[in-house]
C-alpha cells in the first residue's frame, strides 16, 4: 500500500494500485506512476470546468449528479473536491478508490441531486468544486468497505 503525501513523498495507507481518476495529477516515483490524491492535471481541470465535466472517467455530466458524504459526517453541507460525478458507477469507485472517503472510519453514502453551477459555499475559492447542502435528501446508497484479513 502506497499513497503520495502532499509533499509527494510516498506513504503506506494507500494502496498503490488505485484506479486513476481522469483529471488526477500523476506523479512519477520510484515505484511506478501513482495519482496524487490532493492534486488536479491542470489541463484537465480547466476541460472539467469550461465542459462540465466527471472528474473520475472524464464524460459530460447529466443534469443528475452523484455525490458523497460520511454517514457519521458532522455537517449536512459537504464538498465534492473536483466536483461531483455523472453516475452512480463513479460514485462507487470514488469510494472505494479515493483515500477522502474510504479512509473515514463510516460507510460512505451516495446522493444524487440535480446538477448545478459549481459554487463555492465554503469560502475556499476551489472554482472546481461542487458543493450541496444535504438536510432532507436520503441516500441512494452506502458503499462499506470490508477490510482483508492479513494472512
């Protein structure tokens, strides 16, 4: 298991062999190429936006869009960090595949809501971020991750 750090060094709470979301950053190391987890490709961020992209496969997103959220979250407004994706596949590998959520100690549960203008209701000036206020929507699914037992 291998994760790239913010300083791009490589850890060991990641595994290494994590699907590569379309607009990731990819950093070469030592081992291999690995996705950064904190970092957009520019190039293809700035296509995310200007065409409304999915952050995962890279497709047009419908007017129906895919977010995720903790269940044990603290707060009913969250962010989808690159935007939320165009299908409940995404969402899936998204939850299993991204250290933000299959990190958290919760299922990770999926919302589907209609698509709006990417807005920045935390203040943080991510223009490629999609963020939602949750209060009142249920979920359409949880993924839970199950652990491998160590031989």
């Amino acid at each position: 298991m291998a994760d790239l750090e913010p300083r791009g060094v490589l850890g060991a709470s990641v595994r290494a062999d994590r699907a590569t979301p379309w607009a990731a950053a990819v950093v070469a190391t030592a081992a291999g190429d690995v996705w950064d987890a904190l970092e957009f490709d520019d190039e293809r961020c700035t296509r995310l936006r200007a065409e409304d992209l999915c952050q995962v496969c890279g497709r047009p997103r419908g007017e129906q869009v895919y977010l995720l959220a903790a269940e044990n979250r603290a707060h009913e407004t969250v962010q989808m960090y690159g935007g939320a994706l165009c299908s409940l596949a995404c969402a899936r590998l998204t939850a299993v595949e991204c250290p933000h959520y299959y990190t958290k100690k919760a299922p990770i549960e999926v919302f589907v809501v209609p698509r709006q203008v990417r807005v920045d209701l935390f203040g943080g000036g991510f223009g490629n971020d999609d963020e939602h206020n949750l209060a009142g929507l249920q979920p359409i699914d949880r993924v839970r991750l199950v652990q491998a037992e160590k031989p």
